[in-house]
C-alpha cells in the first residue's frame, strides 16, 4: 500500500499511563518492549481502517529486526491488548480500539498522529531501523516518542510536556530522560524547541518536544 504522509494511532493506552509497564528490568526482556514499540508504529504506518496486513518478511525489512525479536515483540503488544494478530487472516494485524465513528469530543485523548510516509526509504524506517534493542535508553527513547506523539497540541502541533509529566506517564526516571531524548533528537525523530511557559510574567521557557516529518495534521481527530 501506499503510504500516508502521517497515520492516526489509538492512543487510549498512552494516556492511561501504559508506557510505565515497558520496563527495561534486569529480565532480558527489555528490548521485547523496544521491538514492541517499533513494530507498533510500523504497524500503524501500514494500516487501513485499524488493520495493517504485512508478512513477516516485510516486517522485518522495515524495522531491521530478525524474526525472533519481531515475534517477541509482537508477542508484547497483544499481551497488553494494544495488537491483535490474524485479525481477518494471516498477516493481519489489527490495532485495538480503532474506532472513527466515535465523537470527537475526547478525541485528544484518543488519537496520535505519526509521521509515516517520509520516514520510510525503499521499504526500510530508516530510523526505527537505527535502534540496535541494546541499551535502556534505546527503550526510553521510543517511549517519549509515543508520549510525545499522544500529547501533541494540535494548536502548536508540539507537546509541551514536563520532565514530572514525563516520569509520571512513562516510569522514566529523570535522571534518564535527558539521554532519551539526546537520542531521538540525533535520529531526526524530534526536534527540541523552548516555548515561554504561561505560569506568570517571570519569562519562564519549557521545552517542547516535535516529530519529525509530520506534516500539520488539521483534522480534529489527530
């Protein structure tokens, strides 16, 4: 299929502070949450309607993980109910509560827009496909991407967003979260901008945190 310059992702699970289960622990299994939020937005990238259909082989291909990681990975996602696999058969994937038909009323708090299309080289996310699974930080990053992405203020079409909001919804301890960030700023993920906060007149700037290669989403819903 032909991809969409961005894509509506549920968010549901973000803002219900979900990321905070995909820890990188001393288990081994922290880079299956890593591939999880990789294949995630992959997934995402590739769906119509809330289902994506893509074989192994492309997946793999776009993220740049081995069959086994990609498996683990996927294996993470269901378990947290946020993909259901074969869907409408095989190499089927479908994202959980994907629902158009709702009022948009509360539509911020269910929908982030991704970049898709630009990201995307002969097949391959190139950036995503940078990420090695590795290293805590690594796993960090992508959970401020998604973060990022779910408190994105279409106004602004940034998320201005705490280092305390951060490491309530993530589990990121602060201490970690400026090398996060490092990171998705070197992969051209985000750009990091300084905005006057609102609190008073003593001049205060925040950080603000933007995606990359998303061109302005103006429908509502994103």
């Amino acid at each position: 299929m032909d991809l969409q310059n961005w894509v509506s992702l549920p968010s549901w699970w973000i803002n219900e502070k979900r990321l905070r289960e995909l820890r990188w622990g001393t288990d081994g299994k922290g880079s299956d949450n890593s591939a999880a939020l990789i294949a995630l937005a992959v997934i995402t990238h590739h769906a119509s309607g809330g289902t994506a259909k893509l074989t192994y082989s492309q997946l793999c291909k776009a993220t740049g993980m081995s069959r086994s990681k990609l498996s683990n990975g996927l294996d993470v996602l269901e378990k947290m109910g946020i993909v259901d696999r074969a869907v409408h058969g095989r190499s089927t994937y479908g994202l959980r509560n994907f629902d158009l038909g709702k009022s948009k009323a509360d539509a911020k708090f269910r929908w982030a827009a991704l970049p898709a299309k630009r990201l995307y080289s002969a097949g391959r996310a190139f950036a995503f496909s940078e990420f090695k699974l590795r290293s805590e930080t690594e796993l960090n990053a992508l959970k401020l991407y998604f973060l990022f992405a779910a408190r994105r203020g279409v106004d602004v079409n940034m998320a201005i967003i705490s280092y305390d909001k951060i490491e309530e919804y993530t589990a990121i301890e602060r201490h970690h979260i400026k090398a996060a960030i490092s990171l998705l700023a070197a992969l051209n993920l985000v750009y990091v901008e300084q905005v006057p906060t609102s609190m008073s007149n003593d001049h205060r700037i925040a950080n603000a945190y933007r995606l990359a290669r998303l061109i302005h989403p103006t429908d509502a819903h994103c």
